[in-house]
C-alpha cells in the first residue's frame, strides 16, 4: 500500500509558477481573441457603430473576456511576487498594486463597452425615426467617455507591464533577458499612451502579447525545474 509519505512532494513555488504560465497564456489568448473579434468599429459615426455592433450578436461577450483576460494578467503579477525574493518580492507587490488599478480602469472601460452600445443598437433598431436623434446622442456621450478613458487605460496597462517585466529581470527562476523584453514592450506601450498616439501603442501591444506568451512559457519551464 502506497503511503503519503512515499508520494512525491510538490514545491508550493512550482504550482504557482505553472498557474502563472497558465494565466499569462490564457489572458493573452483571450485579449488576442477578442482584439480580432472587435475589429475596427466606426467610432467617428454613431449611427455606423451602433449598425456594426448590432451586426454581432457576441459583443458583449467579448468585451468581458477583455476584462478576464486583463484579470488573468493581473493574476500572473500575484502569483508571481509570490515566488519571488527579496527586493524583487518587494518591486512584485507594487506590480501588483499598479495592476489592480489597471484592471479597474479596463473593467469600468470594457463594461461600458459591454452593456451600453449593445442596448442603444437595439433601441436604434427598434425605435421610430423621430427617436434616433436621442440615441445617438446618448452614443456620442458614451464615446466621449470611452475616449477620456481610453489612453489612461492604456497608460497604466504599459507601466503593469513594464513593472511585471522589472519583478521578471530580478526573478531567481527566470532568465533576465526576458525581463528586459517585458520592460522595453511596456516602456514603448506606455509612452505611446502618454503620446496619445495608437499608432506607438499598436506595435507594442503586439511586442506585449509575444512577451506574455514567452513568458508564459518560461514559467512553465521554470516550475518543472523547481
């Protein structure tokens, strides 16, 4: 008869490091989804956007797996100061501080997206021709509260990273060239925020969502080494 005390034992510091690889895996895989889903909605046309949301019929689902997946991201930064030592424990717990904002801001972002355009596509569609005027000025205030919130959001995702990446360069059971990608990808997702400019954040999203992946995968290795 097999006892416990023949089984072999786990390293607590391994099952979190394989959670973390999990997490980072699913997250990016989820934001990456529902990036492509989300496509490129005519925001400068309510009436347009409110047609392009009513044409698919998944959006609010969509929009609150944009949140799990920040969550899920959130969620590597926890796990990971966990396993950490030291003054990188310490850089960890301010990660994961900076990330619970983040995933507030995205939570509050992603919900609007969510649940107002879905209802105000439905009363477009439904409602007389005398009524659109309100809905679609109703529309053009959700949108000016999106875009105030837009590159704020963006702003705090691009410094969570860049912190995840500084808590990864001083991580015994990482290597720290990965750390250094992780804070050059959320250094450039950041200043493209502070810019305002799409056009800087858009590549390094991309450069972030290859970093999670890597790292991801790095963990995974790292907790069969523990």
């Amino acid at each position: 008869m097999t006892t416990d005390a023949h089984l072999p034992r786990r390293s607590p510091d391994a099952a979190s490091l394989r959670a973390a690889a999990g997490c980072a895996i699913a997250g990016t895989l989820g934001y990456l989804l529902v990036t492509v889903l989300h496509g490129d909605p005519p925001i400068d046309d309510p009436r347009a956007l409110l047609q392009y949301v009513a044409a698919r019929p998944w959006w609010q689902v969509a929009h609150l797996v944009n949140i799990l997946a920040v969550l899920a991201w959130m969620a590597v930064a926890v796990l990971l100061t966990g396993t950490a030592r030291g003054g990188t424990r310490a850089v960890g717990r301010v990660t994961q501080a900076v990330f619970i904002a983040t995933s507030a801001v995205f939570a509050v972002y992603f919900g609007l997206h969510a649940h107002a355009f879905e209802p105000l596509a439905q009363r477009l569609a439904e409602s007389p021709p005398a009524a659109d005027g309100q809905v679609l000025s109703q529309t053009q205030a959700v949108l000016a509260v999106l875009g105030s919130a837009a590159f704020t959001g963006q702003a705090l995702l691009g410094l969570s990273l860049l912190l995840l990446g500084v808590t990864v360069l001083g991580h015994d059971r990482l290597p720290s060239w990965l750390g250094w990608i992780g804070i050059g990808a959320g250094a450039g997702w950041l200043t493209g925020a502070v810019l305002l400019e799409f056009a800087v954040i858009v590549p390094f999203t991309v450069a972030g969502w290859l970093w999670m992946l890597m790292l991801g995968t790095a963990l995974w290795r790292g907790a069969r080494r523990t």
